[in-house]
C-alpha cells in the first residue's frame, strides 16, 4: 500500500485575515476529479469506508475533527482542524472514518475520481476480504 501523508498546505496571514491558496498544479499531489464537503455533527463518525481506487485530500475548513486511517493491522489517527497547516493524503486501500469535535465543524475532500458506488468497501469485514484478494 501506498504511504499517508501530510501536505503542508501554506497560508498568508495580514491584519485583515488569512488566504490560503490551493493551486492545481504539477505540484498538487493528484489531478481533482470531485470536491465534497462533510459538515458533521459532534461526536459523530462519518465517512467509515475505504476506496478500492479513489486517493483523498482531507482539509479542515472549520472547527476541529479526528482522521482515523487503519488497516487490519495499523491505525492511524490525526488531528485536523481550521488552524492546521497541513491536509492528510490518503491514498486508495485505507480505511477512514472522521470523527467531529466541534459543533460546526467542516471537513473538505478532495477526490481524484468521480463518484463510483463500486470503488466503496462498505463494511470493515467487506474491506478486509478485499484486501485478502490482492
């Protein structure tokens, strides 16, 4: 399986605020295909699946939530909130569930493949089989 990884995401603070740019470019990590946004409600899961081909981006856009990344045999979990300078990269094969921390959190995703119902592994035990067959 292909490595996690944090990607410092950079930002510019001024007395007026903070920008932080996302450029599409030969340095991104991948080429974009979809972009989805998890508002989730405290101390709730979402996500909990893994993708068969799909690499994901998560980016904390507001408040605070947990990345938790495993396999049948590691685990992995990250901080991720509004403040973070970085995004976690997530390549296909891993299992991710989010849990939110804050009441008005929000998590931004971003996807190198469109929607496809069948790249989802929906249930731990479904997941664990699937990698049995590689």
């Amino acid at each position: 399986m292909k490595k996690i990884k944090k990607i410092k995401i950079k930002s510019f603070k001024s007395t007026s605020g903070k920008l932080i740019p996302i450029s599409f470019n030969k340095k991104f990590p991948f080429p974009i295909k979809r972009i989805f946004f998890l508002y989730g409600k405290k101390k709730k899961l979402r996500g909990d699946h893994a993708h068969k081909k799909c690499s994901q981006l998560f980016m904390g856009v507001a408040g605070k939530m947990i990345l938790n990344v495993r396999t049948p045999y590691s685990k992995k979990k990250f901080v991720i909130g509004k403040n973070t300078n970085y995004a976690i990269l997530v390549p296909p094969k891993y299992w991710c569930s989010v849990k939110f921390i804050n009441k008005e959190s929000i998590l931004m995703v971003m996807n190198d493949r469109y929607y496809e119902f069948k790249d989802y592994l929906e249930t731990f035990n479904e997941y664990r089989k699937y990698l049995l067959k590689k």
